[in-house]
C-alpha cells in the first residue's frame, strides 16, 4: 500500500465534513433577513462613507503586520531548534544566532519606525 494513501483518505474526509458542515448549516439555519440584517456593521455605529479613491491605510496597519510576521517567522524556526538543540550541535548554534541577528534588523526598523506605540 502507497503510505501517502491515509494521508489521503484523511484530507477527503475533512473535506467532505466541511462540506457537510457548511451544506446542513445552509439548509437547517435560520433564513429572516431584515434591513438590521444585511446593513453593514461597523462597531455597533452607523458606518461612516469612505473616501472616493479608497483613503489611504494608515502605517501602522502595515507596521503591526509586520510585526505577526516578523515574530511569527521567529517562533516557526525557532521551535523545531528548541526541539532537537542538542542533535544540532554547533552548526545549530551558529545557524540559529546567524537567524536571529537577521531578524533583529526588521525588529529595529519598526521600533524605530514607531510601530511599538500605541497611540
């Protein structure tokens, strides 16, 4: 037997759940809609019109995604590092520190930038 087949099987069984899901959901849920209903909702206010060229996003949308990647990159490398530190000996060592003195460059821009403050 081909060892990706469970593998398989398993990804068209959580497929067809899904489906599934969204199918009996679709069918058996509620189906009233009023004007409450289908009017956009923007934190419980009337929602404001938005500038005709689309308005421009704000740095600091740009600087706290950069952030989830930046730190999400580190922990995703880091992890398996963490795991198996001493299989990796000092190739590990020096690979990881080489890793995170690059990551710092990215984390230093940002700070700089002011992606830290909050107000």
């Amino acid at each position: 037997m081909n060892p990706y087949v469970p593998i398989v099987v398993m990804i068209c069984v959580a497929a067809a759940m899904a489906v599934a899901g969204l199918i009996i959901s679709s069918l058996t849920g509620p189906k009233r809609y009023n004007s409450a209903k289908v009017d956009q909702y923007e934190s419980g206010l009337q929602p404001t019109p938005g500038a005709t060229g689309g308005g421009r996003v704000p740095i600091k949308y740009y600087l706290v995604a950069m952030t989830f990647i930046v730190f999400d990159i580190e922990v995703v490398f880091l992890y398996p590092w963490a795991v198996a530190h001493d299989a990796l000996g000092w190739f590990g060592l020096i690979a990881t520190m080489t890793f995170l003195a690059l990551i710092t460059i990215p984390f230093v821009y940002e700070w700089r930038r002011g992606g830290f403050e909050w107000d």
